[in-house]
C-alpha cells in the first residue's frame, strides 16, 4: 500500500541507525495485514532526544521505538510507564495513549514469546544469564515473571552484574539469586537453561565466546543467544558439541516488533501469519532461498 493522508506513521530513534532491520519487519506485518503505516527510521544527533520525542507530538507521530542510546534517558521525557519497564530501566516502545506518551519494555516480551513460539518454558528451572548490561536487564525480569526457580548471573564486571538482583527483589523475591565473573563456573547449576547476552561474539567478532572452559557448556540443556549476526554464534557452536539446542536472538528481535505492533495498532497477527513472517525474515537476514 502506497503511503497517503491517512497512512499512520510510526518509527524508530536511535544513532547509529543504518543497519537497523526494523523497518523491514514492520512493513511485513503492514503488507501481512494489509496495514496502511509506514516505518521510519529517525537518526537523533547527540543529546537531541528530548526534542525527537517533542517532535513525535508535533507531529502526531503514532508509535515510536528507541533503541542504543536512548533507551534509558528517554524514560524522563514520557507521561507514564508500564510498571515492568519502570523496574528494567529500558524502554525500547513508546504508544500514544489519551493520558500521553507512554514507554514499555517490549525486549524482554519479545523473549518470552519467542521462547513460548519454541516451545521452551523456564517455569521451575535454574537460569544462567551470561552478561549484565541493558538487555541482561530484561533477560532477568523474563525469568522472574515466569517464575524461574533461580538466576545465576555471570558477568565480567561483577559489580554490575550484582546490580541486578533489585531487579529480582521488585518482581520475584522467591527466586534464588547469584552472580559472579565469568570464570565463576561452580555457581552454574546443572541443567540450566543459559541466556548469552554480551556483545561477544557478534560479527565481525565471530571468533569470540564469552565462556571458554567445556564445564559450562556440560551443565546447559537449552540456550538463547540473543546475538543474531552470526545465525549461528560460537557459543552455540560450542553447545552443539555437546548435544545442546540453542536458538539465536532474531526470533526476539521479530516478536519485539510484533508486541510494539500490537499495542500501537491493536491489530493481530495469527500463527500462519507469524510463521510466514517469520520465514521471510529469516530468508533477507541469512540469504536463504
Ligand atoms: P550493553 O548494555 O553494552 O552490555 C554489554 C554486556 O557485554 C555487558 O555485560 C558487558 O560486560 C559485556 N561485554 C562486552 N564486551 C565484553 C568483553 N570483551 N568481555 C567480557 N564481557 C563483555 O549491551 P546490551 O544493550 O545489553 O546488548 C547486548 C547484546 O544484546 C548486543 O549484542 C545486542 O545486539 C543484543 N540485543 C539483542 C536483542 C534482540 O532482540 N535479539 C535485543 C537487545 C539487545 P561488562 O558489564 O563487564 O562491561
């Protein structure tokens, strides 16, 4: 559908911004469902966010998504918060409602339902999370909101890595707790479902793996790496070895998305729709015929 007077601008504000897939999964939703909206990514210069999010209620702008760096300072320029995304202190989605602006988290959904989508409950299970920056954060509210039984974090940066357990302290007090560096092994239990969420490994740094020593990789019965360049990471190459199923980040990328999709516009995908989707995303980001 060709863009008119009534076609529904939404966005993404971010710097840099050029190698976003975004607009690409949007407009496959938009053709999906035959949706009149356009989806533009917004370069913020240094400093300039507080008047790109005045300018999304000059210009009647009807969603906006946030990515590196605003994610966090963005938070102070809106009306409301949805309370998950309050206690992550990241915000990547922002939906008009008739009380304002107001900011979600839709990263840390975009895991749920991706892992939901493959079948993979947490529910009772110990959880490594491998990392501890911004996406960490959401890893770590997913596993308590669905009732994980323990979060293992390891970090190099332990400080950092402690920081959040406030995080489990405001949504899951029940749920054990650990955090130590990377070499900190002893602390992960066997069977653990494992979540990657450093930059290491990311391409061009495809040599990279955030944990060398084979005893992690035997503890593991499921990984996520949220990295989706390369589709395939080292450490997830390095589970194979040991016979352990991981997925990589896109699917997370693609139901983010999908969730800012459905709160801005109230529309829906079904399952074939998600699928199809799914397939031609897959099919652009790794050349697939
Ligand atoms: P971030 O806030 O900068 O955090 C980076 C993390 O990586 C920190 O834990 C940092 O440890 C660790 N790290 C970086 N370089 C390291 C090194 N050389 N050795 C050891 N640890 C290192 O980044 P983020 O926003 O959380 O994003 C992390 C990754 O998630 C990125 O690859 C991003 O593309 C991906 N992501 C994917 C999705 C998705 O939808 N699939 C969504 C969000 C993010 P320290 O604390 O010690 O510095």
């Amino acid at each position: 559908m060709s863009v008119n007077g009534k076609t529904k601008v939404f966005g993404l504000l971010g710097n840099p911004i050029e190698h976003t897939l975004s607009p690409y999964i949007h407009q496959l939703f938009y053709d999906e469902l035959d949706y009149n909206g356009v989806y533009n990514p917004f370069f913020v210069p240094e400093g300039m966010i507080q008047e790109a999010i005045k300018g999304m209620k000059g210009l009647n702008i009807e969603g906006l998504n946030i990515t590196v760096p605003n994610k966090e300072s963005v938070i102070q320029e809106l009306d409301d918060i949805d309370p998950i995304t309050e206690i992550i202190g990241a915000c990547n989605t922002i939906v008009r409602t008739k009380n304002g602006l107001k900011g979600y988290n839709t990263d840390w959904i975009g895991l749920q339902m991706d892992c939901a989508f493959n079948q993979v409950s947490i529910r009772g299970k110990d959880c490594v999370i491998i990392g501890a920056g911004g996406a960490a954060r959401g890893v770590v509210a997913f596993c308590c909101m669905e009732k994980a039984h323990s979060i293992t974090v390891l970090n190099r940066t332990v400080e950092r890595g402690s920081q959040l357990k406030e995080i489990v302290e405001m949504v899951n007090p029940n749920l054990l707790f650990k955090c130590g560096s990377l070499e900190d092994l002893h602390l992960v239990e066997e069977g653990s479902i494992a979540f990657q969420t450093t930059t290491i490994g990311m391409y061009p740094n495809v040599q990279e793996c955030p944990i060398n020593n084979d005893e992690f990789y035997a503890k593991v019965d499921f990984a996520v790496d949220i990295i989706y360049n390369p589709k395939e990471t080292l450490f997830m190459k390095k589970l194979g070895v040991y016979g352990v199923k991981s997925i990589n980040g896109l699917g997370m990328l693609f139901f983010q998305a999908l969730k800012a999709f459905e709160l801005w516009t109230g529309e829906e995908l079904n399952n074939i729709q998600i699928e199809q989707c799914m397939l031609k995303l897959k099919k652009k980001v790794y050349e697939l015929d």
